[in-house]
C-alpha cells in the first residue's frame, strides 16, 4: 500500500468527515449537516495558513489532518504548527500510515518554517497517545477547552 498525501479539495470534505465520525467520539460530536462542514471549509480556504491534509490509496481517503501555522512571540519567536484532527481509517489501523502521515506534517511545518509542531488528543485515546510519544511527542503541557 502506498498513501500519497496530497492538501484537501472541497470535494473530499464528505470522505474526511467519515474518518472523523468513524470512532466513538466521533460519532456523538460530528452531527453537523454537510452544508455546515462544507461553510467550515470555505471559511478555512479564506484564512490561509490553515489547511486539511488527506492520504490516498488508489483513490480512496484513508486518512487526514489539519495542520495550522502560528506566529508568535513565545520560544524566541518560533513559528509553530498545530496538527489537529489526526484520523485513520479503523480498517488500516497499525500499518504505518499514521507514522507516514505524521511525518508528512513535520516535512509540511518544517518547509513552512516553523521551529516546533505540536498537537492535542483526547484525554481518553490511550493508544494515540502511546503513538504519539512513540514518534517523539513529549507530554509536556496539560490543555484545557472550554466551549463557548
């Protein structure tokens, strides 16, 4: 199997939004129509340094990525990229694709200059954060979200 990652497109945004339901906590917080997924997106296109990433396999998406690039004054001014919204498909879980994925945001923050990635994931994916830390990721802050 070869995944070649290549920046989303507006008509992938059904494909991703199936990765993103695809697992339990998906499924409860993904309830959007189309429609609001697909005004997400536009406003996305809009910002700039703000994209989605999705990997290919013989035209199928099996998986994807957000990644963001901020600017900042913190860490002598390092320019950082966030990665959010990391998924796989349930069924190629384990083969090396999050691994090739990851790597693929590095290259992508790295050529965008930014001195630092870094990333978040749910207090309960235990295996994501094994995975994480297993490719360097340092747990080194505690995050907090509040909706509004």
């Amino acid at each position: 199997m070869t995944i070649a990652f290549r920046e989303a497109r507006r008509d992938d945004v059904p494909a991703i939004l199936d990765l993103l339901r695809e697992d339990h906590l998906g499924i409860k917080r993904e309830l959007g129509g189309i429609e609001e997924y697909f005004h997400a997106w536009d406003t996305m296109q809009a910002e700039g340094g703000n994209a989605l990433y999705v990997g290919e396999d013989t035209g199928r998406i099996v998986a994807t990525f957000q990644l963001t690039f901020i600017t900042g004054l913190s860490h002598r001014a390092t320019r950082r990229a966030q990665v959010e919204s990391v998924r796989v498909a349930a069924d190629l879980r384990g083969q090396g694709i999050g691994a090739a994925l990851m790597a693929e945001a590095e290259r992508l923050s790295r050529n965008a200059g930014c001195g630092m990635i870094q990333l978040t994931t749910h207090g309960e994916r235990d295996r994501a954060q094994a995975f994480y830390a297993a490719l360097g990721y340092a747990p080194s802050h505690v995050g907090f979200k509040k909706r509004l």
